[in-house]
C-alpha cells in the first residue's frame, strides 16, 4: 500500500470509531495524516506514493489501536504536538499545546521582559523568545512536571540564556520581577464542562484545565496580580476559552479588548495595565 492509501485508510477507521479531536487536528482525516506521517517519522511533505512497508504498518497499526481503545490523543501516543508550525515534546504532565497566543506574539509590540504565566510545555515562553529575540523571558507553572517538559522544550532550541523556568503558584513566586508583557494561558474550563469532557481531554492533567464554577477563579487572581507585575503600559494576555461573557458581567466596567483568532473573538483578551480592574471582583 502507498502512503495515500495507508493515510486514507486509518482515517476510515478513526472516523467509524466516533474520536473526538481538538488536539491539533479536528477531523479523522487530518488526525490519521499526524498519526501515519509522525508516526513513522516523516516529514509533512512526504511523497503520496511512498511504498509503506510491513513493519511500518504495524507500528501505526499499535498507535491507531491505542488512538481507539484508550482515546488518548495523538500528541500524546507520539510525544509531539505542534503549535505555530514549530514540533514541541510533550507527555501527559502537560496539556497539548493549543493556544490562540502564539499567533498573536508579532502584534505585541517589542516587549524586553515577557512573563509566560502557567507555561506548561512551555511552547509560548520558546515562541516568545523567538518573537522577541531581544527579550528575556520568565516562565513559569505550579507544576514540577510540566517545568521539567518546558526545560526539555527551551533546551532544544537552545533557549537556556533567555528563558528562565520558574516554580511559583500563579505570580506569588517571582520575587520582585515586573514585566513589559505577559501571556497566560490558565486553566479556565468551568466546572459544568469538567464534568463532560470527551474521554480524550481526560488524559491531560486536571490541575492545567480546570478553572472553578464559572472557569474564571484563576483569572480573577491574575487580574489581581498583574498590576503590580507589569510595568507602565505594559499588556497583559489571557487565553479565556468560551467564557467571555462570564467575564464581562464580571467586570463590566473594564475595557477589554479581543483580538480575532482562528476560532473567532473573545478566546484571548488584552488589557493593559492602565485598564485592570481594581473594584472588588478581583481576587
């Protein structure tokens, strides 16, 4: 069988399977394309009539079985998941790399010090510190694991001056560091979500998805924290999901700003320091 075919075929049988996507891809035929191409350590450009061997099939043949019987997403069968055409390690101390931020870093001006705040794997401190080659970046997460992944991340892109990994719940940990910009993607899945997510969402740490009853209770804390973290005119960035109306009602005098991303506005607000709220919502 071509490797067309072989693609063609795994995408029949994910399809008939009823998976749930989101990790990277969202459709059996693009899942079955990362599973055969990555999986047999191609490159995305591969030749449609390359020969698949028997050997070959039946490494995909163990992924794709996993992929069906254990619902566990790609990314994770492969240890690989890529955002912002970049690959990035990944395992499950952290979740598979998904963010709207990092193709909004070239709009966000010329930053010196960026904070990226929950970094998990840490693909926004490594796409920040690309973006903004002159800049020092601070990343950091509650999570011993997700650190060690994020050091593995920094480390293959030869980052170790630049980026610096950091314990620390939220910004309580930083010492006294204050920044020209900071990214966060936080936990923010509401706790009604929580409770029905598809199989595969299971796989990945609970502590990096969920955000409380409304999915805001650790964005409230960074609203609180990021005054005193951001220099003057300094922007905060914060990846929200589906919860911009649960935050608006919750702070209906702040100017919030929403960029538009892949999956539409109000994923990923902006506010600058100037413009946070200091009312009695936050915190």
């Amino acid at each position: 069988m071509i490797l067309a075919e072989f693609v063609r075929a795994v995408a029949q049988r994910l399809r008939k399977a009823q998976l749930h996507y989101g990790h990277g891809t969202t459709n059996a035929r693009d899942e079955a394309a990362f599973l055969v191409l990555r999986g047999l350590g191609l490159g995305f450009e591969a030749p449609a009539e390359r020969v698949i061997t028997a050997r070959e099939a039946a490494r995909v043949e163990r992924l794709v079985q996993r992929r069906i019987r254990e619902r566990i997403p790609v990314a994770y069968l492969l240890n690989e998941a890529w955002l912002a055409d970049q690959p990035f390690y990944v395992d499950r101390r952290v979740i598979i790399p998904r963010s709207h931020i990092a193709f909004l870093l070239k709009d966000l001006g010329k930053p010196s010090r960026v904070l990226d705040l929950c970094t998990g794997s840490g693909c926004l401190a490594v796409l920040a510190a690309q973006a903004f080659p002159r800049a020092r970046v601070d990343a950091a997460d509650l999570s011993r694991g997700a650190l060690a992944v994020a050091r593995r991340n920094v480390a293959q892109r030869g980052l170790r001056g630049r980026v610096r990994l950091m314990k620390s719940d939220l910004m309580a940990g930083l010492g006294k560091s204050r920044y020209d910009l900071i990214v966060c993607n936080p936990p923010y899945v509401n706790a009604r979500s929580m409770r029905v997510l598809p199989r595969e969402y299971r796989h990945e740490p609970r502590l990096a998805l969920a955000g409380g009853p409304d999915g805001l209770a650790l964005v409230r804390v960074i609203l609180q924290q990021a005054f005193d973290r951001l220099e003057p005119k300094g922007l905060l960035v914060c990846e929200i999901g589906g919860n911009r109306k649960a935050l608006e009602r919750a702070f209906p005098q702040t100017p919030f700003n929403w960029p538009a991303t892949a999956a539409g506005t109000g994923q990923v607000f902006l506010l600058q320091r100037e413009d946070l709220p200091r009312g009695e919502n936050v915190g």
